[in-house]
C-alpha cells in the first residue's frame, strides 16, 4: 500500500488495520470464501499458503481453522514466500522459492508426507514496469504453484490462485479443466475493479489415476505434464508472445481454449474495490491513527533505501 492520500483513504486498507490484519488482501480471500465456502469445511486439515508475505491470507487461515474451533487436532498452516515473514498464531512459516523442488519437500516434512486438503497462491513477481514481461514472469509463477499444487494436493482438494485476465487466459482454463472437475474465475469485491487481477478457484482434484507428478529442477513445465496427453504443451500458455497470432499458435486450436465461468464475490452489501472511508467533516469525535499491524521485516527496497541515506545509490549510465 502506498503513501498517497487515495491509498490512505482506501476502505479496504482501513479496515484492514482495524481488523489487525496486515494487508488488504485478507478480504479478497474472505470474500472468496464467502462465495465457495472451502475454508468452512470441518474436514480441513492441512493448508498450504504459497507466496505469503507479508501474511494476511495466513491470518484469514489462522483465524478460520482455528480461532473459536472445537476440533484442531491434525490441523496445520505451512506458509511460504521468499520473504522472511513476522510470526502467526499456528502458521508454520517457511522463507523459500516455490519454483524450487526442495520446497516440496519441506512442506510434505511438515505434513508427516500425508497431502494438504486447500492450496492458495496469492503469487506475484516484483513489477519490472515492462508490461509482457511482467505478465510473462506472473504466468511462469502460476505454473511454477500449479506444479507445487499437483505434488501436494490431496485428491478432491482444492486449488485457489491469483492471475491475470490477459490474452491466452482461457487456454489455461482449458487446461486446469484436465486436473480439476470445476473450474471458476473469481473476482472479489475488494480486488480493484481497473486490475486485471481476478483468481482461478479450481475445486475437486482430480488428476489422472497413473500420473504420478515429480518435481525435478531439471524438467520443463512441458516435461512435468508429459504424461498427460491432454496436457502437453502447457508450457506454451505461459508464454504470452505477441508474434503468435491464433492462426499460428502451435498445438492449440481455438476448440482448446475455454471460457471459465465468472463470478464476482462478496456480496452487493460488501463494499466497492474503490471505496473510501468517509469520515464527515462536521463528524468533532476524537480520530485514532493506527500503526501498520506489522512493518516490513525485510523489505526488498530496505538495503536501497540504506544506500542511499550514505549517499550511495547511483544510477548506472
Ligand atoms: N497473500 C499475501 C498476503 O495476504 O499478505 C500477499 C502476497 S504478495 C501480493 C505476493 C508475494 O509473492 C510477495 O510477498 C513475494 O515475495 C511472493 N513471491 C513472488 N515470487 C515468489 C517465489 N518464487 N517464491 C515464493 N514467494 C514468491
């Protein structure tokens, strides 16, 4: 959240610090909830939340699986983000690349090897302001969390992640519709009507019985889907190249892509993405300025921010 007084105002950033939660986000995933319900599930045991920081879908995990529950026994939050993460009632948090194998392989440690019932991925890269690459670097984290998703999700589990609506978006709903009985783009109240950001909830696992998914740093997207005849090639929806015209597209005809169903979630009572928090002016009652809920641990701008209080962070000609 930024400093200009818009983002100030923001309703959804106030409420947020209101609520103690540390980012605004929380409500997109509330409100997702409030629409699919997988998080009221008494069944759920084993989450996992991928690209976590600075925690507020933690936060949301936390307080449903266990704030007021009766039966928490067998259940557990792991987290994941390459940031390091301030601590959260019952999330287990783990500073890592979700695009690396060993990854997995803490995160099924922390389960004792048994498979997560939810999977979220609020994923996004560090904007470089180049608008191809950074929607290419956003669908290669997409594919990089499904991957993950496969080798850790349970059978009839559920899959929700952040993405982008851009061009070939509907090739990979036509994909994930291999692994998953029912898939639907999801756009939360909160989440700003101008973006493009919208989620995919893939509900019901159900990959093919012989496929047995290995993640290996040394495979290709392509090389981890091969066995899935239907979904070879999946590697080439990641790549969002302006010079494929549909005509040219190499193994997908226009019959390949599909239309996900779309749903807004949160309610006509939940307030508008753009909304502000009114305060009236002739309102004389005493205002109470919050703190953030919990400042950056260790944010990427921290070490540029040090430079150039020493005076030495210059611009290479
Ligand atoms: N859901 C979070 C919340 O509610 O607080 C917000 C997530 S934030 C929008 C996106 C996060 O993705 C960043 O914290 C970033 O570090 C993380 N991220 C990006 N690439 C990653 C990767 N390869 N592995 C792990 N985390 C990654």
């Amino acid at each position: 959240m930024g400093k200009s007084s818009k983002d100030k105002r923001d309703l959804y950033y106030r409420k947020a610090k209101e609520e103690g939660y540390r980012a605004r986000s929380a409500f997109k995933l509330l409100q997702l909830n409030d629409q699919f319900h997988f998080l009221d599930d008494p069944n759920l045991k084993r989450v996992v939340d991928l690209c976590a920081a600075p925690g507020s879908w933690s936060q949301v995990l936390s307080r449903k699986l266990f704030e007021g529950q009766k039966d928490v026994e067998g259940r557990k939050i792991v987290a994941v983000d390459l940031q390091k993460m301030s601590p959260i009632d019952h999330v287990t948090t783990i500073q890592a690349d979700i695009t690396h194998p060993k990854t997995l392989n803490r995160i099924l440690e922390l389960f004792g090897n048994e498979k997560a019932d939810f999977v979220c991925s609020d994923g996004a890269p560090d904007v470089t302001g180049l608008h191809d690459l950074d929607e290419y670097i956003q669908q290669q984290l997409i594919m990089s969390a499904l991957q993950l998703t496969c080798c850790v999700l349970k059978r009839n589990g559920t899959f929700i992640a952040k993405i982008f609506r851009g061009r070939d978006i509907d090739m990979l709903y036509s994909q994930l519709g291999y692994l998953f009985d029912k898939i639907v783009c999801a756009k939360p109240r909160s989440s700003r009507g101008t973006s493009m950001e919208a989620f995919i909830v893939c509900l019901s696992y159900n990959p093919p019985q012989d496929w047995e998914p290995k993640l290996d740093i040394n495979q290709s997207t392509e090389q981890f889907f091969e066995k899935i005849p239907s979904l070879n090639g999946i590697s080439e929806l990641s790549i969002d190249d302006q010079s494929h015209t549909k005509a040219q597209l190499p193994s997908w005809s226009l019959e390949e892509r599909s239309i996900a169903e779309f749903m807004s979630c949160g309610g006509l009572d939940s307030f508008d993405s753009d909304a502000t928090y009114h305060i009236d002016a002739d309102d004389s009652r005493q205002r109470e300025s919050l703190d953030p809920v919990q400042s950056p641990t260790n944010p990427p701008y921290k070490e540029a921010l040090e430079l150039k209080r020493r005076g030495k962070l210059t611009r290479a000609i």
